[in-house]
C-alpha cells in the first residue's frame, strides 16, 4: 500500500503531480510508504515554499489544495522532454 500527494488541478482534479528524476533520467510519480511520510512531504514542501514566497521567486498555494491519500493505481514513467521538463 503507497500514499501520494495529490493537488486539486482545475482540469484533472485530485492527481498526483509530484514527479521525481529516476537514475535514467524517466520521470516518475512519487509516491510514499506510509501517510505519515507523505505528510512529512507535503510539510517539507510548505516550509520550502514559504522560503521561496518570501523571496519573491514564487506564489503562494493553499494548503487546501493538496491531500495525502493512498494510491488508486500503478505510477506511469515519462521521459523528460529536450530542456529537461515534463512533456
């Protein structure tokens, strides 16, 4: 059983968008061993966030629009596209 972080996207809804670089390069959803971790996760990325805020380097996003839920299925792989983003 694996625990994701999943946003509230305005076209998808909740989905996971968290991805991560695997040694090949292949994009790939990241996912966590128990809820806890992943809530680990999503507070580490609300601290870094603020950080960032502060700085004027980003926006800030509402903690409502992120949950820890269990995965519904399999993580997909995609290769990253020429200037080392998702396609």
């Amino acid at each position: 059983m694996h625990y994701e972080i999943q946003h509230n996207t305005l076209a998808d809804g909740w989905i996971n968008t968290w991805l991560y670089a695997d040694a090949d390069g292949v994009m790939r959803l990241e996912t966590f061993a128990t809820a806890d971790e992943a809530q680990e996760g999503l507070d580490e990325f609300f601290e870094d966030l603020a950080e960032e805020v502060a700085a004027g380097q980003m926006a800030s996003y509402h903690r409502d629009e992120f949950r820890v839920r269990q995965e519904r299925g399999a993580a997909t792989a995609r290769k990253p596209d020429a200037v080392g983003g998702a396609p």
